[in-house]
C-alpha cells in the first residue's frame, strides 16, 4: 500500500504491538533468564525482585546479567502502589548474604507464590492479545481495495515492461544453447525461445502451438507448416496430422516400426488453438516399406472427429467438441453459429484463417456427444433418467408443459432420424396413438378447465391447434429432487391427455402422488377415464393427487384446503413444483431450438436433460443433507408458533384436528354447492365462499409486496384479484338480499362476519377463516417437517443401495469381460479389456460418492450407520480430496447440529406428544 493511502488495521495493530513491546522493554529491565527473570539466582541472592507485581512482561537476556543493573535498586517489592509486609520478607532479609538460600524456600514464601503466579497470568494475557491480533483479518472490502491498489500500481510500468519483454534480444537457443542474433522462434504454448533447427524438430509433430517469429524489426505469427533456415527465410513442409499408428502393418506384421509422413491430401483441422490447414498422415512400415493409411476410426481414436467419415477432409479436436458441449449446457441459448463467429475472431487475431465449415462442425459435435451417450450407458451401465435417491420408493412426481421450448413450422431442416429417439422424450407416434384410444371413447371438449379465478391456463381436456408451429411446447415430469425421467412433445397446446400419457407408468415406479398445477380438474378427468377403461383405473386407485403450493394460492380457496399437498399425511414437505424449477434453466434452450428440424431439436432437448440429470445427480448428497437441515430447522419454526397459538386462541393439541375437520367441511360444502337446492344451503354456501375469496384476496395481496419481482407476476396478481372481487360483490349482494345479517366494510377488513358466531363451532367461534386457516396450515407444515426428516433419510439410505447396486453391476459386468471364450478373436479381448479399464474409473466414481455420502450421512444423524443395512457400504472416512468447500457452505445453515440436538431429542422429534395421533388426521381425510 502506497503512503498516500490511509492506513489500514492491520498496520494499525502492528504500530500498537511495537510500541506496547518498547515500553514494556524500558518499563522491565531487571536481569535474568527471558520471561523468568525473577527466578535467576542473581536476584534471589541479591534480594532484587522485579516488579512483576505490576503487570510486567518478558524481556530479552541482558548481556550484563551477571552485575547489577543500575536501575534494579529502583525495583523493590514495597513499590510506590502496593506494600507487600509479610513475616517471610524478614526471613529473606536476613538470608540475603546466606549462599545456601534454596529456591525451594523462596517459592515456599508468600512473595515467592505471588510473584509466580503474576508470572503465568502475563504469560496467558500476552498470548490471548496475539491470538486476538492473529484473528485480525482484512475485510472484503479491505482486500477488493488492497488489490485495486496493486493492480494501479503493477499498471504504472506494466506496458513498458511487458514490451520489454516481448522484443526481441540476443538470448542462447533454449535446446542447443546457440546465439540467437538475428532472429528467433518464440512458442508460447511450450514457452521456449528457439533457433530455425531445433523448432523443425520440436513442432513438426507438435502443429497446434502458436509460434511466432521475432526479429529486431518484425513479429509474425507462423503457420504450422512454416518454419525458418538459418538465414532466417521462410519454407514450408507438409505436416501430417498427429496420429496414433496401427497395431502391426499389414503386409508383414511387424508390430510398432513405422514411420510417420505427410501424404498428398489436404486435411483441415480446427482445434481449440486455431484453424490449422495440414495433409493427411500416412504410415511407412521401416520393415517392409508398406505405406498404409489412417481410416476415420484412427483419427477419432486420436481425438479428431471428421465432419464426414466418407470423406475425411475436415476435422474437429475432441478438445473443442467437449469444450462446446459443456458451454451450450452450462449457458443455455448459446448459438452454435455465435461460438464459431467467436472461434474465427479468436484464430484470427493470430493468422488469417478460413472460415469454419459450421455443417462439419455440427455433425462432428452431435455424433461426438451420442457416443460418449452409448459410452456411459453401454459401459458404464448408467442410466441417467433415474433418481438413485427415488429409485423404488418414489413419493410424488411432477408434470408440466413449457410453451417456450417450441419449435417454427418454417424450420423444416434436413430429413435425418433423431439419434437418442425415445431415451427421454417419448416418440411422438406413441403420444398420438395413446390420444386416438382415449378419442375414441371419451370426445374432445372445448370447454375451459382452469380452476374458478385461477389465472394458471395449465391443461385443459383439448386444446386449439398454434398457428405458425410445428411443436408447440414439451411437457415433463420429475421427482421431487429434479430429475426428469420423461417427456413428450406438444402439437395443440397442453392438454388433460398429455399429463394422462405421462401418468402412465408411475404406477409402476410405486409413486405416491402426482402433482399437477390444476389437478383438482384433471383428477376427476382422470377418474372417468378409468371408468371407460379398466386398464388405466389403478392409475388413480393406487397414486393421490397432489396440488403445488404456489398454484394453490391462486386456485379457488377451498382448493388450498382439499388439494394442496401440505395439507395431505405422509407428504412430507414435497413442494409440488419441482418442474418449474428445472424449467428455470430448460426455457432458456428455446431461443436456439426455436430453429432447429425435429430431429436436432429432440436430440439437442434430450442431451440438455441428461446433462441436467447428471449434475443434479452429482449434487445429490448435498441436497438431501439440506432437505434434512430445512426441515429440522422449519420444526423449531413452526413448533414455536403453534405454542404462540395454543397461548393466544387457547387451544389445546386435541383441538386442532376439530378445527382442521371444520375447515374441511366447509371446503367440500362450497365444492358440491352446486348440488345443494334448499334456500339456507344457498346462504350458508354463500357465507362461506365469501369466506374464502375474502382470505384468499388478502393472500394474494400480501404476496404482490412480499414475493411478486417482476411486473408480470404483479400483473397476474392484481388480474385474479380483481376476479375475486367481482364474485365477492356478487356473494355480497347476495347475502344482504337474502339475510337479516348485513356484510359491512369492516367485516371485510377484519375478515370476522357476524354469522361465525353463530355457525355452532367446537373450538374458538371468535376466531375469523384467515386465522383459522393460517393456524392450521402452520400445524400441518410441522407435521410435513417431521415427515420430511424420516423421508430424507429413508433417501439417503435408498441412495447408498442405489450406488452398491450399481458397483455390484458393473463388477459382474467386468467379470464376465474378464472370462471371454479363448476362442475369441485379439479384437474382441481388446474390447473386453478397454471396457474393463472404463468400468473400473467408473466403480472407483461410486466408490468415492459412496464414501462421501457415508461420511456426509454420518456425520449429520450419527445414528444413521446403525439404521441403515449397508453391509457393504465402506466405513471409512472420506478424504478431504473429495469433499468440495463450495459445496459444503451451499447446504450449511444458522441451524447447527449442536443447537438440533439441544432442540430435540430424539423421542420429541418423532412422537412430538402423546396427543399428536397420527389417525386423528387420517380420519379426516
């Protein structure tokens, strides 16, 4: 830091400590060992004792420690502050001279003890003040500053000494030794700076360094066919491609004696370094004389994929094609025709390049990314489309359309076959052959099915048909930890059929609940469906439904009472909008899928999900070690405002299933309204959807100022509001008509109508629906919390078997790679044997994720070992390697597992009172 700059604490602190350790120095002089100066037997014979009494310190040895200092006559016992008398300091008066006095004696002393013990307390307070100046660090803001200032500073010279550098000066031949006078050849991908001779033999087989040629007057980037002479003239060679040579030759079967030439044809390459124009290789058997030819298996097997297997004039590193799949993944919407604009900007600030053949590199990028597809399912034994932690058990599954992801009818494309096909979006022949059968028996209606006011349009039983589109959308379903395991492509919009097509096999996967933004429609469409076809009835016999929170809150009120999925036992704290949170990222593939043919885009949509899946799989320790530590803490949450309840309303635990069953009551009464014919029904289902809307409107209110952030979410806010009031004047002018009771103002603003007084309640007839609804809600979230702890760990458990199922999988696999026929050909022994070496870093991944989720699982339940059946699961405690600090800080919380333990105990946690009786809620439902 510069002296302008003012000074910072830690400089502060340093200044304090030297001054602090000169005046300790000058205050305590006295003679002796350092730190025990009272204990040398000069001032014990002496009678000088330091003056220790006041809080001195350490100091260094005095040379002159043998004599007497001169200022120790000033260091007496009987200071100026304190007086220490005792009848051992006349003893030790009159031993002074006495050469046989003993340390023993004096420590025995009064003063001796004192003195000692004044001694170790300075020693703790002079290390406590530097462990308190060790903890002293630079804030963020401090150190942001502190770099500003370096770069500033490092900027003053920085041209000057970069030029400096770069130009070109006699220097010796970093391989040879040479003097380079004239010129020299600088390579900064091997950072050498080399003569003509030595850079032909390094780089004729390295072509994709970047090299450039420096002389006194000039600076230009060479190719990678160019090199120098010694006169330093420019000449050109033909560079082959780097390529690994055959096994044997294959006229004389003399194995590994070949020589590596450039034959006549050229072969662009384009690499991460550059766009490099080089000639096919051809290899020359030194026995023999035999020249042969690499096919395109050599080259991919070297890292170069072709843009056309027939034709091998253009190749594509498998360095870029990797760097390219994780970039259009990890940034979704990344135009392929932007990245290659950015590659040729790039290699053209280098040497002049020809532009990159963007159909080559497509076809490379998409044949590269299938294979390593086939890699990871056929060897690996992967499958990327199960959750490991639902794998058997799953609790809820999510489905939902996304109208972003579409398609243009006027991108047709080129008639290829898609590669994946149907691995996780379905063929679009079975969706519409499963929508024929259900046509057949139940027709189409156009009527709407959104729920009373909500403003959510998700599925209705039929949709009209998008003009301008091919693919409308795409719907898709995951579990309740994100991953997608199906998808099916929408032509007419979002239909009751699609999600009926996705409910299929969850029967099957043994899921519990469905989740659906309008499932209290569609449930009761499906429930017909079943009537007309007797296979599709276990559908909704076997799975309940479940609505998402968030929907819930615009869905009619009566529907966040029966429907909603915190409300429902054995859900745990399932939110029920998963997919929106994997839509977050996949609506950002439309604006490239927008122009793609079918057949790109279904592949394209189908590697961003498995790349999806595959991430959130490799995060999936953390995030059941968070669901587990949200739901602790939301217990602590939720357990402190039911007390606040039971104190405020005076409540008693047995109440609350009354008023839940009240609640529900009234929810199904206002549902079958409909049905009922008689003059008080009508009031009464009046009274109470009035109710509703009027809770339901302060909701809403509350969220436009607390969650709404863009002006669309305030817009559909404020548009279902403004439905609401128009049936809530309707139900007003109803009730006044039809009552003695008249609705004022105030009602609606304290949400109490005079009627509840009157409405025979067992529990607290003062209080209003809102009230109600919200101490009930908040003891169905504590109920869900607990449920959420026992089902997060029954995943983790599930998770371990997952993982050694599969390392028993692939070590059966590898066995049996391993006794192969003898009778099989050297080709098929070498499959076996390189798929064994895949297997085998693919058994130590799951190895180490197995170790780790041992470790992590442990380490938050230490109950959890013994809970769990993991024979084979290994003990052994994880290494740091393997844990990742940005990863531990994503799932950590205010919540620590001492202040858990204090909070609940293990019986407290699971049976919460002897009065919470779990069938008192079923009988409800």
């Amino acid at each position: 830091m510069s002296e302008s700059e003012p000074k910072g604490k830690r400089q502060k602190m340093d200044e304090y400590n030297e001054r602090r350790r000169i005046a300790r120095k000058r205050n305590n002089s006295f003679p002796g060992t350092r730190g025990f100066g009272a204990c040398s037997s000069t001032v014990l014979l002496g009678g000088k004792l330091p003056e220790l009494l006041n809080g001195s310190g350490k100091r260094k040895r005095d040379p002159s420690s043998n004599k007497q200092h001169p200022k120790s006559s000033s260091v007496i016992v009987n200071s100026n502050k304190d007086t220490v008398k005792h009848d051992s300091d006349v003893a030790l008066q009159d031993n002074r001279e006495d050469a046989t006095f003993s340390f023993d004696n004096y420590m025995e002393s009064a003063v001796g003890t004192s003195l000692l013990n004044n001694i170790i307390e300075n020693i703790g307070i002079i290390e406590k003040d530097v462990a308190e100046t060790r903890k002293l660090k630079k804030t963020w803001k401090e150190r942001v500053e502190a770099t500003e200032c370096a770069w500033k500073e490092v900027l003053k010279t920085l041209h000057d000494d970069v030029f400096a550098t770069q130009a070109f000066y006699p220097v010796p031949c970093t391989k040879c030794g040479s003097q380079l006078t004239t010129f020299a050849v600088r390579c900064s991908s091997c950072t050498i700076i080399c003569c003509g001779e030595c850079d032909l033999l390094c780089h004729k087989s390295q072509p994709f360094h970047i090299r450039k040629l420096n002389t006194s007057t000039s600076s230009i980037y060479l190719l990678a066919q160019q090199f120098v002479d010694e006169n330093g003239e420019l000449f050109s060679i033909g560079i082959p491609v780097p390529c690994f040579p055959p096994e044997k030759c294959s006229s004389c079967e003399c194995q590994g004696h070949f020589e590596t030439e450039a034959a006549d044809q050229n072969i662009a390459v384009v690499a991460k370094d550059g766009h490099f124009d080089l000639k096919s290789t051809k290899f020359s058997c030194k026995n023999c004389g035999c020249k042969t030819k690499p096919t395109a298996v050599d080259y991919i097997a070297s890292g170069f994929w072709p843009g056309d297997p027939q034709n091998i004039s253009y190749l594509i590193s498998t360095d870029l094609l990797k760097f390219w799949y994780l970039t259009k993944h990890n940034m979704p919407g990344t135009s392929m025709n932007k990245f290659i604009e950015t590659l040729e900007t790039l290699f053209d600030e280098q040497r002049p390049c020809k532009p990159i053949n963007k159909i080559h590199f497509q076809n490379a990028s998409r044949y590269y990314e299938y294979f390593m597809h086939q890699i990871d399912v056929n060897v690996k034994l992967m499958d990327k489309t199960v959750c490991l932690s639902c794998k058997g058990i799953m609790l809820a599954s999510h489905s939902d359309g996304n109208f972003k992801l579409y398609r243009l009818l006027s991108a047709l494309g080129i008639n290829s076959s898609s590669l994946y096909g149907g691995v996780v979006i379905a063929l679009d022949e079975e969706m519409e052959k499963h929508m024929a059968l259900i046509d057949s028996k139940l027709p189409k209606s156009k009527s709407s099915e959104t729920c009373g006011d909500s403003i959510f349009k998700a599925a209705r039983t039929d949709a009209a048909k998008f003009k301008k589109l091919d693919e409308t959308g795409i719907m898709m379903r995951s579990c309740r930890h994100g991953i997608v395991d199906k998808a099916v492509n929408m032509h007419h919009g979002e239909t009751f059929r699609h999600t009926h097509f996705m409910h299929l096999d969850l029967p099957e996967k043994r899921c519990t609940f469905l989740c659906g933004d309008v499932i209290c429609r569609y449930w009761d469409w499906a429930q017909k469906v079943g009537s007309l076809f007797p296979e599709y009835k276990p559908m909704v016999d076997e799975m309940k439904p479940f609505l998402g929170r968030m929907h819930a809150k615009v869905h009619v009120w009566y529907c966040q009472i029966l429907w909603v999925g915190h409300w429902i036992p054995k859900a745990a704290m399932t939110l029920g909008e998963e997919q929106e949170q994997v839509f977050s990222k996949m609506s950002r593939y439309g604006s490239v899928t927008k122009h793609m043919g079918k057949a790109n885009r279904r592949d394209h949509l189908t590697a961003a999900i498995l790349f999806w899946n595959e991430q959130k799989e490799k995060g999936m320790i953390y995030q059941l070690l968070k669901r587990r530590k949200r739901a602790l803490k939301q217990i602590k949450i939720s357990k402190k405002q039911l007390d606040s309840d039971k104190e405020k309303y005076k409540f008693k635990l047995q109440d609350f299933p009354i008023l839940l069953g009240e609640l529900r009551k009234a929810a199904e009464e206002c549902k079958a309204g409909k049905e009922n014919t008689g003059y008080a029904s009508h009031l009464n289902q009046a009274q109470k959807s009035l109710e509703g809307y009027n809770a339901h409107i302060k909701i809403l209110k509350s969220r436009i100022s607390r969650i709404a952030t863009t002006s669309g979410q305030r817009i559909k806010l404020r548009k279902a509001i403004s439905l609401m009031l128009k049936k809530r004047f309707k139900l007003i002018t109803f009730i006044n008509a039809n009552s003695d009771i008249k609705v004022e103002e105030e009602h609606l603003l304290s949400g109490h109508f005079p009627w509840q007084n009157l409405s025979g309640s067992r529990c607290n007839s003062n209080m209003t629906f809102h009230e109600k609804f919200q101490v009930i809600d908040n003891w169905m979230i504590l109920l869900r919390s607990k449920e959420e702890v026992l089902q997060s760990e029954k995943e983790m458990q599930n998770y371990m078997k997952s993982l050694s199922y599969q390392i028993t999988s692939l070590e059966k696999q590898m066995d049996n790679n391993v006794s192969i026929p003898h009778s099989s050909t050297a080709k098929e022994m070498k499959i076996a044997q390189q798929k064994n070496v895949i297997m085998l870093a693919e058994k130590n991944r799951l190895h180490r994720s197995l170790a780790l989720a041992v470790s992590k699982f442990n380490e938050a339940n230490g109950n959890f070992l013994k809970e769990t059946d993991a024979t084979s699961v290994p003990i052994t405690p994880v290494s740091e390697s393997f844990t990742e600090e940005n990863e531990e800080e994503d799932f950590t919380d205010e919540c620590t597992d001492e202040e858990e333990v204090d909070d609940y105990d293990e019986e407290e946690l699971y049976d919460w009172s002897e009065e919470d009786s779990s069938s008192d809620e079923d009988m409800l439902y």
